[in-house]
C-alpha cells in the first residue's frame, strides 16, 4: 500500500515563509508526478506545483516565484516551501502521488493559515 504522510502545517503571518513536507512509503522515483494542491472553503481544489520524476516542476499561477517543490529521494519526502505567504493562500494543502493512469494516492491534508 502506499502512504503519503503531510506536515509542516501552521498559523503564520503574511509575509512569512512555511514548509511543507510529504512523506511517502516508497521510492518518489515509483510515481510519474508527485504534487501538492489546496483546497479552501468553499472553493474547487487546486494545482500548487507538480515535480516529474526527472525534476521538471510546474506551478499555479497564483504561485509562481514564491514557491518552490523538491524532492528528496533518498528520504522519500517531496517539500512545498512557501515564501511570501499571503492570507489567501490560506488553505488545506494535500500532498498527491500519480502513477498514470492506474493509481492516484492522497494524503490526509495539513492546514496551512496565513493571517493578515
């Protein structure tokens, strides 16, 4: 079975800097994309930033230049760090791990506030 376990999850202020991790039960090489996405109330869930195994990364737009995904395989842990947090980025940020197109594995979520 594969486990995705999150945390780094907190209250910050705006401007400041938090980082996520996302441990895994297996290689990170295993999955085609390891990715974060968030979710506030009320609104759809949404794409964060995507790495490829070859360490090609993707972001949303509304992140692009503050955060930043890595991997690190040999502690099969995928990072989110997040700088210049702003209040709407506040959210629950799942980790995701896609193995295209067979299986999609989802982690609990970890709450990410960021106050004003």
């Amino acid at each position: 079975q594969v486990q995705l376990v999150e945390s780094g999850g907190g209250l910050v202020q705006a401007g400041g800097s938090l980082r996520l991790s996302c441990a895994t039960s297996r290689s990170i090489f295993s999955f085609n994309t390891m990715g974060w996405y968030r979710q506030a109330p009320g609104k759809q869930r949404e794409l964060v930033a995507i790495i490829t195994r070859n360490g090609d990364t993707n972001y949303g737009d509304s992140v692009k230049g503050r955060f930043t995904i890595s991997g690190d395989n040999a502690k099969s842990t995928v990072y989110l760090l997040m700088n210049s947090l702003k209040p709407e980025d506040t959210a629950v940020y799942y980790c995701n791990a896609r193995l295209v197109p067979l299986y999609d594995f989802w982690g609990q979520g970890t709450q990410v506030t960021v106050s004003s």
